[in-house]
C-alpha cells in the first residue's frame, strides 16, 4: 500500500521561494562581487588606459621597394595590419553575421547571450558564447583560454571588463579591424585579414568577394578543422553556413546566396615564408644592417626597450625596385639553367677526384660545415659514426633549375653535387644617386643562404684593369697611345713580375690603350701598370670605395689578383658613369614605426673620387669593350643586339674560377659574377669559363626587359654626359695620329 505524499502547505511554498530567491540574489551577489574583485585587480592584472590605448601584439614589418610593393615581412606571427577603409565591406557584414550579430547595439557585453555564454562554459565549449569585442580582448590581452574551468571563468570575466573598456575607447569600426588585425588564418603561420587575402587569393582585403570573405571568416572558428587546403570539402560546408548567415542578416539576397554558394573555392594558394617571394637574399642582409643600426644609434622604443623587427610592425623603405628585382631574378634563373647544363656536359666523363687533387678535401670540409654534421655532433656521434652517416643513402631535398626534388641518395654525394652548382650574384644601381634597384645575391635562398653580393669577396679579374687605365689617363696618357703588345717584366720588384698571355687571347703588334682594354690585354696592362706604379692605383680602387683586405700596392693588381665584393665592385663603376663621383650604394632609405613615426633617415655619403674628365674618357674606352669588333663584350652586340651607348668589362679569373662582366649605361650600372662555392671547380677552358659566356648573358637578359619597360624610365637613347668645361683629350685616334706625325719625339703622355 502506497503511502500518501504529503501536500505542499502555502507555510512550505514560501519558505522555497525564498529558499530560491536567496540562492539567486547570493549568485548575483557573488558575480557581482567577482566582477568588482576583477576590476580592481584582485583576480590578476587588468591592462591599464595606456595599455588599452596601444594594445601589443606581434606585427611583421614590412620591406617596402621604391615602386611601393611589399618585397617581403620579417615576422614571429605573419601579420601585416590593416586600415578599416582597407576592408572589403563583405568581411565587416562575413564577420558580424556570424560572430555577433548584434555587434553594432552593445556596449562590449551582449546581455542577451549571458546563458549562452554560461552553457558554452559549462560544457566545456570556449566558442560562440563571447562578443567581437570580447574575443578582441582575449586575443589581445588574455592570451589563450584555459582548460581549466575555474580559470577560464577568471579569463572570461577578465575579457568582459576589458571588453567594456575597450568599446569606451574606440570606435565600432576601429574595434573590428583590430579583431581582423589579430586572428589567427592556420596555414603558414598567417595571422589578420591582410596576410590571409594575400595567403589564400593572392589579393588585398579590400578586393575580396562575398564568397572570399565567408570563407577566411568561417576559418576563424577552428583554421586547421576549416583548412580549404587540407579539408576544403569542410572549409566548402562551413562558407556555405557563413553565407547562410548573411543572408538571414540581410548582407545578401536570395539569388546572390545561391550565386556565391555555387561557386567552388577558387583558391590562388600563395605560400608566404621567409624563403619566399623577391629578393630574399636582400632581405637577410638588410635585416641585419637595421639591426646594426639601430644599436649603433641607439635607436629604442619610448619605454627605452629595442625594437624588435619580428613584433614591432616597422616600415622599411628601401631602394630595390620590385619590377627590375623580378627581371633580375629572371634573367639569372633563365641564363643558369642553360650554363648550368654546359657545365654538366663540360664535367661528363670526367673525373673531379682525379682531375681536381683537392677534391676529396673540398667535400670533406663540406660535410663538416653542413647542418647534418653539427647535428650529429651534438647527438654525441664520432666523427666515424657520422661519415658512416653521410654514406647511408637517405631521401633528400635538392635545388634543381626545374624545382626543388626529392630524390633517394647518399648525404655525401648531395655534398658533392652542391659542390658543382654554379653560383652567381647581381647588384644593379643608380650611379647618379646610388640607389641600388635589384640584389640577387645567389641561386636559391631556401638552399645556400650566403649572400654572394655584399658578403661574398671574389678574385676580380680583369674588371680591375680599367683602374690602372684611369691613374695613367689622369696623369695624361692617351687613349691613342699606341703600345707593342710584347711581355714587359717589372724589375723594380722583387721577384721581376709579367703575367702570362695565353697564345690564343694574345693580339699581337702595336694596339692603343682603348684596344688594349676591349682586348684585356694583359701585357699592355702590366706595361701601363709599371709606368705609373702600383701605389697610386691602389689608393684610387679605394677611393672608389673598394675595401678589401689583400688590396696591397703589388703590380699584379692590375690584372685583378685582388678579392673584392660585387657590392664594392658596381659601386666603384658607377663613378666612371657619374662623372668621377663616388656615390655609396645605398639600399635602405628610411624606417619608420607602426604609427609612421620616422626612426631612421640614411643620408648617402658622396665624394669626388677622379677626375671628371678621366671618368668620361673611361666611359669612352670601356665603350669600345663593347663596340670594337672582337673585343670581349661584343657580344652585346652581335649576340643580343643592343644598339645604345653600353660601356662595359669582362673579367675571368685564373683557370676561369671566375667570371664577371659589370656593364654600365648613363642611368644603370650592374654588376654581375659566375662560378663555384670553391675556386679549384671550374670551367677547364676559356671558352666557357670566360666572363663573356658566365656572367654578360645575364645582363643582358636583365637589360634587356628594362629597356623594354619605359614605366622604369631607363632609356635607351641617352648617352653619357661630356664635362661641362669640354673634353681636352682626343678621343678620335686619327686625330691623335696626324698630329703625332708632326711631333719629332712623341711625348707618351700627350694630350689634346
């Protein structure tokens, strides 16, 4: 027999409801209390006014090219930040519809998702439940949310105090970029709206379409579950839904929403790294030079801490223009593929270890100096175990000029092919103000990271002969002057000293000194070298702003026995093409802060180096490289077919380790150089080995897409400016002939 419940007495009902409401008001008691201990601190520290005024977060820093392209970021978080009227009005509407749809009426806190916010927490869900603004103020100032449950609920009442705060102090519209400038877009480490257009359709966030937009926001919620590139039938599902939701919130009509959810992804996938894009070579370098000036100028924040180029959002504007960097970097790409595969054929049923004696020790010090070495050192491995290591045939990544493979070999045989890639490096500048427009420092950055342009020092060659020429035209020598082309050995050092001349590059007889440098000459050289002796030459190649630390006052720096970068190299070019003038090479311009607040201004330092009357007789004769048949630039002619006024020099070093060409025009001057890692690896005839084959085709490739490019301003009909006092030296031989003819004894250094 079932007992009786007991009927509830009106005495009982009221003492539950106030059981209730007492349990109710203590809740709202205790929140409020929570909330008021998290406002004064006493649960962790909240973010003061100044903080909120200039919230932290991690900004990459942009390098900006003369022509206003974005060469690259340096970056911990890919971040670039963006305006609110850089935004494309469907990512604002993608954002609201799906994230807060009633983002526009609160005030930081949507009362109304109060619940939602509680059983989001509750059941372990940190999504969906918090405003736009909220979310802002855990990715800026919260960090990430915890797993833990009561501290998570600590977070999120910190992120609602903040959020209010936040809305006080900004705008709507500057609150939603700020979010857009934070988030987290997965792939490659692509952070906020404008690293995310440019990573997934290769855009910009003003140019993104409703269906772009719904996609990059339904990502938010979860970027590696939405990946388009690793689950796109998911990322497909999730824009459809963000779709949906703008169209329930009115952003889109019916038969747009069927429009855009018809379409398919449409990604133009571009991956974004530090190994990516133009001039990476460039890029390393120049980091390293802001760094170095910013500690040498003691350059600081207004809170004394350093700038940190990976965090700060820098702006840093440089000279490098994007269009003629792109040319340079595919001129080289398409003139080492081919002189790549000549060098192949040229080794092919030949032996490097029998035919180079210091090739085994050139691939052991390569073992020793790769990553797979320290590696294995730092595991503890002996120095056997580790050779052992380097004959085990593993899969490797190698650069090709078709791509980067993957191939199945032994570690040191990779060292052995590296070994046989030819290497080369571009710089090409502005003599008139030094700006250097294009750096290809080396073949593929990802692969040999060594900057061959300004790091690199290499023998010159012959490019240095046209600095005995210049001394000897300022001490009034003739361009004319005729000298026999016979061995001339200098006694006046100890030992006597004459280079060789090789039968087949010997041009016998009587040759003037323009023909003996289109030539190059080494007799007539060294000749003109002993006339006007080694120390005067050497203090010119360094006011034109060569330093290299075996540039001594010997006669074979004539030929070019010396080390020198390309850097240095253009550079001291360039002061033949500007009228005597030294002009530094500058590349960097300007850095400015993530405000546009200047840091740093560079000021180019400028010095009459030679005589301007000197520099335009040697633009003349290093013209004839070029224009006298036979010389060693004429293929420029002949071959590629330029028509201007092109100056130039070739120069191959001994055994053709070697080879350089530095061309140079009234508006460009470029320098270029070809060869090994290691100098016993070469070209084994002159033929191929020669600057005219390694290094000219280059520039003439590059020239010739700037030339064909009159956005550039490069123009092909101008030529190099005489003096303005007028030139006192002949350059018109038959001239210099005939009145020679009435001279009894010619003086040698006769000038007209």
């Amino acid at each position: 027999m079932q007992k009786k419940q007991a009927k509830l007495t009106p005495q009982d009902i009221k003492r539950y409801n106030g059981y209730i409401w007492k349990t109710i008001i203590g809740c709202l008691i205790f929140v409020v209390l929570l909330i008021t201990l998290t406002a004064f601190g006493a649960l962790g520290p909240l973010p003061g006014f100044q903080y909120i005024e200039n919230p932290k977060s991690n900004l990459a820093s942009q390098i900006i090219s003369s022509d206003k392209q974005v060469l690259g970021t340096y970056y911990i978080q890919n971040r670039s930040p963006v305006t609110y009227k850089d935004l494309s009005p469907n990512v604002v509407n993608a954002l609201v519809a799906t994230e807060d749809s009633r983002f526009y009426e609160h005030s930081g806190i949507d009362f109304q998702r109060i619940p939602s916010i509680i059983l989001h927490n509750l059941l372990g869900s940190q999504q969906g439940g918090s405003t736009i603004t909220q979310q802002l103020a855990k990715n800026l100032f919260n960090g990430g949310g915890s797993h833990n449950f009561f501290v998570r609920i600590t977070q999120k009442l910190k992120e609602q105090i903040i959020a209010v705060r936040l809305e006080r102090h900004y705008t709507k519209e500057e609150i939603l970029t700020m979010y857009l400038n934070t988030v987290d877009f997965g792939a490659y480490n692509t952070f906020g709206i404008k690293s995310a257009a440019r990573t997934y359709f290769n855009t910009t966030p003003d140019k993104l379409t409703p269906d772009q937009a719904a996609l990059l926001i339904g990502m938010l919620n979860a970027p590696g579950i939405y990946s388009p590139i690793n689950h796109p039938n998911r990322a497909l599902g999730r824009r459809n839904l963000v779709l949906d939701r703008m169209k329930k919130e009115n952003y889109l009509s019916a038969g747009q929403l069927e429009e855009f959810k018809a379409k398919p992804l449409g990604l133009d996938f571009t991956r974004i790294d530090h190994n990516e894009g133009l001039a990476q070579y460039f890029r390393a370098v120049l980091k390293k030079e802001i760094v170095k000036i910013m500690a040498d100028k003691s350059i600081a924040k207004p809170d004394g801490t350093p700038y940190d180029l990976d965090r700060d959002g820098l702006k840093i504007y440089t000279t490098i223009d994007a269009t003629m960097q792109g040319y340079a970097e595919q001129a080289q790409r398409e003139y080492m593929r081919t002189l790549q595969a000549q060098f192949n054929d040229h080794w092919h049923g030949h032996s490097l270890w029998k035919e180079i004696p210091t090739f085994k020790g050139l691939i052991d010090t390569g073992m020793r100096r790769s990553d797979r070495w320290r590696e294995l050192k730092s595991d503890g491995k002996s120095d056997d175990e580790i050779r052992e290591n380097f004959n085990t045939p593993d899969t490797l990544n190698l650069f090709t000029w078709h791509g980067n493979i993957d191939t199945v070999m032994k570690p040191v045989d990779s060292i052995v092919y590296c070994k046989l890639l030819l290497r080369n490096s571009l710089m090409s500048m502005d003599p008139t103000t030094g700006y250097i427009k294009a750096w290809v420092g080396g073949i593929n950055f990802e692969h040999f990271k060594y900057d061959q342009v300004k790091d690199g020092s290499r023998q010159v060659g012959s490019t240095a002969k046209p600095f005995t020429y210049s001394v000897a035209i300022d001490e009034a020598y003739s361009p004319c002057l005729q000298v026999d082309n016979v061995p001339d050995t200098n006694y006046t050092v100890t030992p006597a000293w004459c280079p060789r001349s090789g039968k087949d590059e010997t041009h016998a007889g009587m040759l003037t000194l323009t023909q003996a440098l289109a030539f190059s000459q080494n007799w007539i050289t060294a000749h003109i070298m002993k006339e006007v002796t080694p120390l005067p030459v050497v203090e010119l190649i360094k006011k034109m702003g060569v330093n290299s630390p075996n540039l001594q006052p010997y006669p074979s720096i004539c030929i070019g026995s010396f080390d020198a970068t390309v850097f240095d190299m253009t550079g001291a070019y360039s002061v033949f093409a500007n009228h005597g003038v030294w002009t530094q090479p500058t590349f960097l311009l300007r850095i400015e802060d993530k405000n546009g607040n200047v840091l740093y201004t560079n000021h180019t330092r400028v010095k009459q180096a030679m005589n301007e009357q000197t520099a335009y007789v040697m633009t003349h004769m290093l013209k004839g490289v070029v224009d006298i048949p036979g010389a060693t630039g004429g293929r420029l002619r002949w071959k590629y077919h330029f028509t201007n006024p092109i100056g130039g020099k070739t120069g191959t070093t001994q055994n053709n380790s070697d080879g350089w060409f530095i061309g140079i025009t009234p508006q460009l001057v470029t320098g270029v150089w070809t060869g090994c890692e290691d100098r016993a690896i070469h070209f084994r005839t002159e033929r191929l080995g020669e600057g005219a084959n390694t290094a000219l085709p280059i520039f003439a490739l590059y020239m010739k897409q700037v030339y064909a490019n009159p956005a550039l301003g490069v123009k092909m009909n101008v030529d190099f400016a005489p003096p303005k006092n007028g030139v006192s030296i002949s350059l018109d031989c038959d001239q210099y002939n005939q009145q020679t003819k009435d001279t009894k004894e010619v003086d040698k250094k006769l000038e007209f």
